[in-house]
C-alpha cells in the first residue's frame, strides 16, 4: 500500500479539476461555434437557393415568351400548325439558359402551349433541386445537417400574348393656331422677325409674335399686305411649323402600317380638329393615306370669330361619332381601335360674355371613348412662348396630368417639343398600337 501522504498528495492534485470551470467553458464555447457555424451555413445557402430561385423564375419566363412567339410566328404562315414546336422551342429556351446557374441540377420543365382565336397561352412549370456547400461540409460535424444537404426548388410562369389582331388607328390632332408655332427656336426667332416686317394693321396688331400668330384672317381693310396670313408667309419663307412636324409623323404611321407583315389588317384615319373635327382621311387602308396627308392643308383655321380658335372638349366628344365600339381584333368589324390625340391641351373659345377663354380642357370627355373599350394615346406638344402674348406657359403645369387622365394608363401618355421629340413619341405609339406585349399571368 501507498503511503498515506503519497495517496493524500495525489487526491490534492485531483480534485482542482472538478471545480476547474475553464474546461467547461471551452466545450460551451465549441458548441456554441458550431452552431453558429450551421446558422451562418444555412444563412449562404438560402441566399443562394433565393437567387437560383429567381435566376429559374426568369429563365421560365423568357421560356414562356419563347413559346408564345415561337407560337404566333408559325400561326401567321400557317393557321393549322403544329403548337407543340412552339412547346419544343420554349423547352429548349429554358434549358439553356438555366444550364448556367451553380449548384442546381438540371430542372424537369414543361413547356403547354395553347390558342383561344388570336390569343396565345403558355404555361411553363419546372422542378429542380439546389444542392447546398457549406451545410453538406458541416455534415461531418453534425449529422443533423445531411437532412439539408438539398432544397427543392420549383414554380410556374403563365403568360398570354394577342397576335395577327385587326387593328383601327385614329389620329385626332390639333391644328389650331397654337400648334403653328415654330417647329424649332431657329424657326420661331425667323418667325418673330418676319411678322414684324410684315405687320397686320387691322384690328389687330400681331406684329413681333412668335406664337399662335398664323391665323388665317379675311384680307379686307388694312390687312392687304403682302402676306396678310401670316400662315401663307410661314409657308413662303419655307419656316418649318410644329403643325409640319406633325403632319410629317402621321405620314409616317401610315408607312410604318402599309409596310407591316400583314397591311391588311390595319385601318388608319386622320381627323383634326380646332373648334370643329374634319376628316381629312377617314378611317381605310393606310397605304393611300400619305399622298392625301401631304396634299392637305390642314392648318390653320380659315373661319375663327376673335377668340373661337380651340375647344379642345368639344372637339372630342364629337369625334367621338366616327369611332365606333373597340372589339377583340378577331375581326375587321371587331377591329381594335386606338385613338391618338396631339394637341397642347389648351382651349381657347369666346365665353359666355363675349370674354376670351383660355384654360384647360376637361378630360372627362375622354371617358366616352374609354368606356367603348377604345384605347387613347396623348402626346402633348409642349410649347414654348418667348413673348407668352396670353399667359398660357403659366397653364401649361395644369394641363399635363389633365391629359395623362385623357390617356388610357400612365404609361399611354407622353408629352414632346422638338421635332426629333415628337418623331420618337408617334413611333413609340404606332409600336404599341401595332404588337401588344406578352402579359404574365401568374
């Protein structure tokens, strides 16, 4: 036997360890790593199956789109085609393009693809699986972690698209005096300078005017001048007028709908309007509509008492009669119709005590056509008033959200000045009245 102090000695130096708390502290703190370590762990891999999530999300939508053009492209050439290529096209789409994203296998996708008269559906719905990094490292630490090594990652995009749908044009435009101001500060500066070589002694002075100054007046009196219509000078000069500008951008949506795939399925028509709506070319084919567009003055009034020169309210509710009810597009008879307004969105008319009238319109005229499932497009010709003869560029901030209510959706209504301005709005109209965009469903 040991001992007796030997034995004592060596349960001295024992017993510290029990009460020793550092070695308790060390495992708390390892443990408490680790989970850290696994909360960190899932943290990076659920961002990362998020953004794989959404990189797939988008991958099926473009599959969706795919299809849908894939669709309607084989449809114009052949009524009777086969959809499944279309499906087969969309498949493919998907595939490459989800190919790329890390750490997810190769997704099970299907691609249907469907037609209701001209309107097109796809429905692209996938299944794949994320594999996670850091958690499937941890395994080894914590056996719990093998039952995340994987997310299921899934969904579905449906999409519609119209296509080969008849669709009827109308633009209404403005060709008050309002609208005869120079197309350009060059234009206007020329403009200023030639109405005060050549003054209107009459009645009224327009000498010096830059704005809203064309008007068409009896040449009776002291207003036998050389040029009394300021108009008929403009033209003589050779000044480019915004009413030329405009004139010219409507040709154009006639050629860009004469040159379309299918031209029979558009119908174009020119109205302009002052204190009354002229049908300068009523709604036919837009192949013939250039040369009558060119040949036709159409600005400005020739008829106006002294302040009737705009009623931009009036004038709508009365086009209003030659725009019939909006149909599906199946159809000429059930055409799509769209109405393009240009105009400043200014009135200018005698009132009741024989005062001059100068304000904004009232938009709820344009409810009408909107409630006949007609789809209108404003573009707001801003102008620019060097002398503002008649205080409008301080009304000019309360018509624009007035004609943005006249427009069918925010995103319908644009407004320009510059002749390269007003060029870019009437494409970007004629665009979207031409090829409706794909709508996600879901």
């Amino acid at each position: 036997m040991a001992p007796r102090n030997s034995w004592w000695s060596a349960l001295a130096r024992t017993l510290p360890l029990g009460t020793d708390r550092r070695g308790a502290m060390a495992v708390t703190i390892a443990i408490v790593m680790v989970a850290l370590l696994g909360i960190l762990a899932l943290a990076i891999d659920t961002s990362q199956a998020i953004s794989a999530h959404t990189r797939l999300g988008l991958a099926a939508d473009t599959a969706a789109l795919t299809a849908l053009r894939s669709a309607a492209a084989a449809y114009a050439k052949d009524t009777q085609t086969d959809l499944h290529l279309a499906e087969a096209a969309g498949v493919q789409r998907f595939r490459a393009q989800a190919s790329g994203i890390s750490n997810v296998s190769m997704p099970a996708v299907t691609v249907q693809v469907s037609r209701n008269g001209l309107q097109f559906s796809a429905v692209v719905t996938y299944a794949a699986t994320y594999t996670t990094q850091i958690a499937s490292a941890l395994h080894g630490i914590n056996a719990a972690y093998g039952d995340i090594a994987t997310l299921p990652l899934g969904g579905t995009t449906s999409a519609q698209e119209t296509t080969g749908a008849y669709v009827d044009i109308y633009v209404l435009m403005d060709v008050s005096n309002s609208m005869a101001i120079g197309a350009t500060d060059d234009a206007r500066d020329v403009l200023k300078q030639k109405t005060s070589e050549y003054p209107m002694t009459g009645a009224w002075d327009w000498r010096n005017c830059a704005f809203a100054c064309h008007m068409v007046q009896p040449l009776t009196g002291g207003l036998k001048q050389q040029y009394g219509d300021y108009y008929a000078m403009a033209k003589h000069f050779n000044i480019t007028l915004r009413i030329d500008v405009l004139k010219n951008a409507v040709t154009y949506v006639a050629s860009i709908l004469t040159a379309a795939q299918h031209p029979e399925k558009f119908r174009f028509g020119l109205y302009t309007f002052e204190t009354d709506v002229h049908d300068v070319y009523p709604l036919g084919a837009p192949s013939s509509a250039a040369p009558v567009i060119a040949a036709t003055e159409v600005t400005p009034i020739a008829d106006w008492g002294p302040w009737n020169q705009t009623n931009v309210a009036q004038s709508i509710a009365k086009f209003g009669g030659f725009v019939g009810r909006a149909g599906d597009g199946s159809s000429p008879e059930n055409a799509r119709k769209y109405v393009f307004l240009l105009t400043d969105g200014m009135e200018d008319f005698t009132g009741g005590g024989g005062q001059r009238v100068t304000a904004p319109f009232d938009p709820k005229v344009c409810q009408a056509l909107k409630d006949r499932g007609v789809v209108i497009l404003v573009l707001q010709t801003t102008n620019d008033d060097p002398s503002d003869q008649i205080g409008e560029n301080a009304m000019l901030a309360q018509v624009r959200p007035l004609l943005q209510q006249c427009a069918s959706g925010p995103d319908l209504f644009t407004s320009a000045s510059t002749p390269a301005e007003i060029n870019t709005a009437i494409r970007t109209m004629v665009n979207f009245a031409v090829s409706t965009p794909a709508q996600f469903t879901r």
